[in-house]
C-alpha cells in the first residue's frame, strides 16, 4: 500500500493538481513517523504507511486549506470522521483538500519505540469505513484486532459508587502534567484562542497549585468537544502520562446515544448534532436527565 | 564501595524514609514518576526512564512563592517557607543528573534562587547505573557514563545487590545511615555489569552522535537558517517536550485566587506556548515557527554561548519517545549538521 | 527591604498620582514607611504588583537624585495596567527591584554632548537619565531633546518639559505631533523625518526609546545623518516575569533584556537575532 501511496502522490504533485501531500515521513524509527507535507516527487521516498501511521492529519487540514492550491491528505477509516466534522465546522476547506482514503488494520502502541502491542481506540475500534474521501487506496488483507466493547470501560465506571468514581478521576487526572498534547491534537479543539490560554481567567493553561485545575481543564474540554468528539482516540494516544481520556469523551458519547439516540459526530457533513440541534422551546427533554438531577 | 543485599532493600528505603523523605520511581497505570516513598510502596528501579524528570524535587512544576492579601489600602505579603527537610532522590539516572548541573548553572548563578538553592542544599540525589538503556538515549555524546553516573551516591542494581558508592561528604553520611545493612564490595564486583551496559550502549542509534557541528555555531546564521522553515510543520504547539525534559527551566509566575487572597506562584511554563512572550501591544514570536525555533536554539546555541559550550541537553531521550507527531532534539541537530 | 532573588517583594504605597495624557499616568511610590523602595540607576526597572491582579515590570521613570520616592509612568494596556489606573492615592502596592543594567551615566556618557529622542510612553524611562544630566549638569555637554507623539494631548511629562526642561543651560527640546492638530503651533511629523530636519551634529551620544517601528527607523535616520550604532543606546521591552534572568522569558538570542538589558548598545543589538 505504501508503494501505491506514494506512486498516488507523484502522480498529484507531477501533473500540478497537488501543491503538496500531507502523510507520513520515515524517520529514524519504524515506529515514529512524522506527520509531514511532502512538495517535492523526490522526497516521497521517504513517505511511509504502516500501523505506526497513527496520528490524525485531519487537524493539519486546517493550517493547509489556508495556503495555495490543493493538499493531498492521507485518512484512515477513523480520521475521515474527523475531517467530516471538522468540514461541517467551516474549519477546512473541502474544495482544497483530496483526500485519500487508506485502509487501516489498527495502530500500534509504542513505548520507547517498541510495538507493545494495540492502541486502545484500535481495540473498541467501530469505524471500519472511510465516510468522506475522492479516491481509495484500500488493501483487503488487511486484519483488524478483535474488537472489544467501546463502552465497556464506561459502563463499569457507572457502576461504581459516586466516592469511587470520584477517586478513580483523581487518580487519573492527579498525574496531568497540563502538557495540553490533548487539547493541542485533538481535531474538534480548533479554537484560535483557547479560554485556558487567557490570562483573563485563572484557568490559563498552567499546572496550578493544587489538583483542581488539572481537573477544571480536562471536564471543561470535555463538554467543549462535547457532541463534536469522533472519538478518534488522538488525546489518549499522546498523554505522555496515559490518562484514559477516552473514557470521558465516551462517557458523554455514551450519554448522547441514551438520551438524544445514537449519533455519531463526523457521519456526515450536515446533521446537526443533537446539542446543536436541541431546541429548549419544542423539544421535550429526555426525563433521565431529570432523574438524573 | 559497599553492597547490601538486593532482599533488603526494603528495609534500607525504610531506614532513610526514617529520617528524610524519599523520592524514588513508583509504577502507576503503566506509567513511572517519581513518587514519595512511604512502607508499602514498590519501587520501580526496572524502568529506564520516568515521565516526568526528577528535576521536580528541586525546581516542582508548581511553587508557591507568597500569599499576598489585598485589605482595603493595606497588602499583606506572606513569605512562603524554604524547604528545610532533607530528602534523596534515589535512583536518578546519569542524564538526569547532568540535567540538574545544567539547571544549577542557571539557579544557583548570581542572583542565586533562593528557592531552589534550598532545595538543592537539602537534598541529596542517589545516581543508579542504566542497566537497560534504551533506542532513545544519547547520553554519551554529552560525557555521561550510563555505567557510572556520579552524583552524591552511585548506585548499581546487579545480580542481587545493590552496590553503592559514596561520592561526596552528603553521599558519605546517608551510606553511613546504611551501616546495618553493608557489607564490603569492590569495584570489580561491578566491573563486569559496567562493561555489559557500554556495550548495550554500543549498540543504540544515537550513542555515538558527534556534536561537533555545534561547537562554535553562530547565533545568526542558526537563527536564520532555512531549515527552521518546515522543520515544524508537525509541531502541534504543546508542552511535552519541555515538561518532560530535565534541563528545561523556563517558568511562569501566576496567582490563584484563594478567595481571601492571592497565592502566588510559579509553575514550568514552555516557550512552545503561543501566550509565552505575548505582550499587549504584540507578540514577538507570532507563529509556531519562531516558538520552535527558540526552543531549539536555546539548548543548542544560547546556553551554550552562557555556559562555556555546555549544550542544554542530555541525550536523555524522553522528548524523542514522548513527542506527539515525532519531532525530537536529535532530528534538530541533525538537520543543523550533526551526524 | 525587598530581597529580588527570592522574587518576594515590598510593600510600597501610591502617595501621589498624576494624570499625564488620557491613557498615562504616573504613579509616587514610597514604600510602607516613607522614603524609597530601594537606589536604582538611569533606566533600571522595578517590578510592580497588585496580589491576585498581576505583576509586571515598569521602567522607573524618577531620576536617582530624586531621594524622596519613585515615579512610574504607566499607560493603560493590559490587566495590571487598567487595574492601576483605578488604584488612589495611599493605595497598597508591592515592589521589587532594581533590576537590569542602566544607562552608562557615570563613564561613557559623561562629558558628551547627549541626543534624546523618544516617541509617546517611550519618555519614561528617557526621562530618568534626562533629570539625573539636570541634576548634574556641569557633569556633562549639551542636551537636545526630541520627543513626538500621536497628538499634543498624548505628550506626557509635559508641563515638566514646558517649565524646567525649556528653561535648563545648553539644552533645546524638540516636539513634534504625528497629525496637525488646532492649537499646536509646533512640528508636524514622526520622529525620525523631523529628526532629519534638525541639523544636529553627529559628534553626541544617542538614547532613544520609543515603539519599536519608531526605533528602527530613527536608527536608519541616525545612520543617514552620519552617526554610528556604537554612539547610540536604546532600550528594549519584552514580556518579563522574574527580572532575574531566571523564567526564560525576556530572551533576545542568548541575551535576557531584564538583566543584560533593559539597556543595550545598538551595535550590540545587531549581532542578535531579529525577534523583539
């Protein structure tokens, strides 16, 4: 598939309908690509697919639609969601972008460059087709990991006992260096200016004197991106202290499903999702959230 | 040199723990920092690297400086105190404590920090041999000895002993807390461990990097190289690289509002943040270009220029395996020449 | 007594405020028992703070044969600064300092004829050194000074540059506004043009302090009219928050501006690398 990739990419770029190709560029590690714009046809040798391709080039899509001419973008099945939903904000360009499509068999977790065996996403992955592309380069021999149940880490959170959940989160959010990799990778936070970026509020984007704020930043960001979170797994993927992000994004996914029925952010370019579309004045809200409190 | 018996070692991290407080690598959710040491917790000696460098013991990401109240047209300013309890960070690794000379040139410089020169006077850092170092490290090409770090105790966990040899009068008295537990050893008794670890070292990528193309660099024609163009076009503009790096020493000093007050405080900041150098009339550094580009020529050309040639990196490696779109130091230097 | 090192400050108070422009005013700052903070040169800076507000450094504007306090003259631009404009008369407000190199008052600009020039706020720290030459005067040769502003309204020290500057031996002050305005009588036109218009000799050490497009052409002027970079001093702002050399903040190359600078040779600004 690489050897396609990058046949596809020459092509673009010779005939001119490409100004540059957004993919992965080796580096000195198999498994530590760099997400990467390539201009030049000689250079594409050093363009690379594997399943340690695993960041998202959606985001990059937003830097790239505001230069000159068309950008050839590489997406796997997961990260097609986040271009969709990223087009539906008005954050990219679609007329500038050509996306390829490219199969995707699970991304690898690497630990001081060792494979040390599946992503979580890749693990709970449900997003087995490209929703958005112009071409598909696919290879079926491709296997996916078995899959497991997305919402099983979410579910036996619920079932914990509100002092224990309380803690299993401090637990967790105790050890955020507020590095802010997740915010700064994740393709739905595409704010210009990041509210934990003002020195307006107390919550500017620092480690704080107590836990608190580590906390205040991570369900904030979570109810910004609420209802526009593909769960595409990035901000799991780069906590360099592996907090499991993904669980509070699933949660309110989950919450999303039961209480406005399922919806899946990026599916398309035009529905509204089900916070945006919410009308307080003829929509009944669902009675859990009543019973809920 | 002494050795105590690798099935004591609990009771020689009680014995410390006794009289100091101990900082040591704890494993938790699969990741290891370094943690307070308390009866009951298992140390992780077996991970290469912790996340966060032990650099927080003297410099911790967050610090409250004062408490400052505002009443009616009177201010209040509380002190907040220096640390006055001793401590041992058992278990640096070599690169992280070259780390804490490089930040000691810039603390303990005139005017010293009083801050961190109370911590540094309190505390007293157990350097542990690299047994297993790793793809990523290069810390030979900037005089480390993985197999021999120095610091006030050195220390090598090999076959089933710890062997410790004291370096400094501080390193003397904490093995002299250690009398019950020591027997005698020789240098040769882990001879043949630190011929194995040069070895390993041997064989990793980036072991034999020669920095020479930076020696005597010139500021302008660095800063004004082309590679800096699309050298960061991966650069998600986060702070890993500089939280998890042992020389980064860059810091921000905020308030938090406690409600009768104002504590103020200072915390790591890094010059990869777009409100770094933001001032109200503009921002010097306007795109993630030149945010970048700082980073890098501060360990590589600024400090050195400050420091008698001394780079302001480690080859600790963390910010190449940490790095969300795999960007690192050493790709730097290599697009700047080095090889 | 403040100790800088430890980033701890004073308390000092506001004994007097005054109203220089519609966005500028000068604050008197004593600290808690009378008397000044601390002994400063020409062009040092002192960080001033409100807790739970902000802190920020600040050029001290007072001269240091002024013993009696520090003056700070301050426009309103961000959150401390619009919190400051608020502030009265006997008002708590925290200090620390001096911090940065001064001007070379008492070597290499002793005995030269002196140029100042300066654009709007940028008088203030221009003003330290201007009082300290006036207090000193036999000590050193002719004075010119050339101050512009956006307007007339927006020229700050202006009664002092009216009643005292006017008025000191071998001294000529030159003002100039960017617009025609009615009432103004004076130059109409930026610094640097006007500057050229002057006819002033290139044998005087130069200090100018102003917005930093209003510097780098008046160097390029200075240039023209025959002066040279190591003849001229400047000083340079960037965000700061130790005023140590410590947070990493302030740095241009391998030069931090709170304690390399405020105050830098132009020769030695071009050997760094363009970004302030």
């Amino acid at each position: 598939m690489q050897e396609q990739l990058r046949i596809l990419a020459g092509k673009m770029l010779a005939d001119g309908r490409a100004a540059r190709v957004l993919g992965w560029k080796r580096t000195d590690f198999e498994t530590a690509p760099e997400p990467s714009f390539f201009t030049a046809q000689d250079d594409l040798s050093e363009l690379v697919y594997n399943k340690y391709c695993a960041a998202n080039l959606s985001g990059f899509m937003i830097g790239a639609g505001k230069r000159d001419g068309v950008t050839v973008v590489f997406l796997k099945p997961c990260d097609t969601y986040s271009f969709n939903q990223l087009v539906k904000e008005h954050q990219i360009d679609r007329a500038k972008a050509y996306v390829v499509g490219v199969s995707c068999g699970g991304n690898a977790k690497v630990e001081e460059m060792e494979d040390v065996g599946w992503l979580e996403r890749c693990l709970v992955c449900t997003k087995h087709d490209h929703v958005v592309y112009d071409e598909l380069v696919l290879d079926e021999s491709l296997s996916r990991p078995e899959a497991q149940d997305r919402f099983g880490g979410v579910t036996r959170l619920e079932g914990l006992q509100s002092l224990e959940r309380y803690e299993f989160w401090q637990g967790e959010l105790s050890t955020c260096i507020r590095c802010n990799a997740c915010r700064n990778v994740c393709p739905a936070c595409n704010c210009k200016k990041c509210v934990f970026d003002s020195a307006k509020y107390d919550t500017a984007a620092k480690a704080n004197v107590t836990t608190f704020e580590e906390q205040l930043f991570h369900i904030i960001r979570a109810y910004h991106v609420a209802g526009r979170c593909t769960d595409c797994g990035e901000c799991a993927r780069v906590c360099p202290q592996d907090i499991k992000l993904q669980l509070l994004n699933r949660k309110i996914i989950k919450d999303i499903n039961e209480l406005y029925g399922e919806f899946q952010a990026g599916q398309d370019t035009e529905t509204l999702g089900p916070l945006t579309a919410f009308n307080a004045d003829t929509d009944a809200e669902p009675s859990i959230v009543h019973t809920r409190g | 040199m002494y050795k105590v018996s690798a099935t004591q070692l609990t009771d020689v991290l009680n014995t410390l723990a006794g009289t100091m407080d101990v900082f040591l690598p704890i494993r938790k959710d699969g990741q290891t920092n370094f943690g307070l040491y308390a009866e009951g917790v298992q140390a992780d000696f077996d991970t290469l690297k912790t996340v966060k460098p032990p650099k927080e013991f003297f410099l911790p990401q967050s610090e409250s400086l004062y408490k400052g109240v505002v009443d009616g047209k009177d201010i209040h300013i509380e002190p907040a105190a220096f640390a006055d309890r001793p401590f041992v960070v058992f278990g640096m690794r070599g690169c992280d404590v070259l780390g804490m000379e490089i930040l000691d040139k810039v603390y303990l410089g005139e005017p010293v920090d009083r801050f961190y020169e109370a911590r540094r006077g309190h505390g007293c850092v157990v350097a542990l041999a690299c047994g297993r170092p790793a793809s990523t490290c290069f810390c030979k090409p900037f005089g480390v000895d993985a197999s021999d770090p120095q610091a006030d105790v050195t220390a090598w966990l090999c076959g089933q002993y710890l062997y410790l040899e004291p370096v400094t009068e501080r390193g003397r008295q904490l093995t002299h807390k250690l009398e019950p537990f020591l027997q005698d050893a020789d240098a040769e008794d882990v001879a043949e461990y630190r011929q194995e670890i040069r070895e390993r070292l041997e064989a990793l990528p980036y072991n034999n990097l020669s920095l020479d193309a930076l020696k005597d660099a010139d500021m302008l024609e660095v800063f004004n190289s082309p590679v800096w163009d699309s050298v960061c076009d991966a650069c998600i503009a986060c702070g890993t690289c500089s939280y998890v790096c042992p020389t980064c020493q860059c810091y921000d000093i905020k308030d938090y509002n406690t409600g009768d007050g104002a504590i103020r405080y200072r915390t790591w900041d890094s010059c990869m943040y777009s409100d770094f150098t933001l001032m109200a009339h503009g921002n010097p550094r306007k795109t993630q270009k030149e945010r970048f580009r700082q980073r890098f020529m501060h360990k590589l050309v600024y400090h050195p220029s400050t420091a008698g040639g001394q780079l302001s990196c480690v080859g600790c490696g963390r910010c190449v395996n940490k790095c969300p779109s795999s960007l690192n130091i050493v790709k730097i230097m290599k697009s700047l020449g080095v090889s | 007594m403040c100790m800088p090192d430890t980033l701890i400050p004073e308390v000092g108070v506001i004994t007097s405020i005054r109203d220089e422009t519609p966005d500028v005013k000068t604050f008197c700052v004593t600290s808690a028992t009378g008397g000044k903070p601390f002994g400063h040169k020409p062009g040092q800076c002192a960080m001033l703070s409100v807790p739970g507000v902000g802190e920020a450094m600040f050029s001290i504007t007072s001269s240091p044969t002024n013993t009696l306090y520090m003056e700070f003259s301050v426009k309103r631009c961000g959150t401390l600064t619009d919190y400051m404009h608020t502030m009265q008369e006997g008002d708590g407000i925290t200090i620390r300092g001096p911090y940065g190199k001064p001007f070379p008052v008492d070597d290499v600009l002793r005995g030269q004829d002196l140029l100042f020039i300066a654009g709007g706020i940028g008088l203030a720290p221009v003003r330290s050194v201007i009082n300290y030459v006036f207090d000193k005067r036999e000590d050193y040769g002719s004075v010119d000074i050339v101050y512009g502003s956006r307007s007339a309204g927006d020229l700050v020290f202006r009664p002092e540059i009216e009643d005292t500057w006017r008025s000191r031996p071998r001294t000529n002050v030159y003002l100039t506004i960017d617009r025609p305005e009615e009432g103004w009588s004076g130059n109409v036109g930026f610094v640097p043009a006007y500057l050229g218009s002057l006819g002033l000799g290139c044998d005087k050490t130069v200090i100018v302090c102003g917005p930093p497009v209003m510097i780098k052409f008046v160097l390029e002027e200075l240039v023209k009219l025959g002066f040279k970079k190591q003849q001229i001093y400047t000083t340079l702002e960037l965000r700061m928050k130790c005023g140590i050399g410590k947070c990493g903040r302030c740095n241009i190359g391998s030069k931090l501006v709170c304690k390399d600078g405020p105050v830098f040779r132009c020769d030695e600004v071009d050997e760094l690398p363009d970004e302030y």
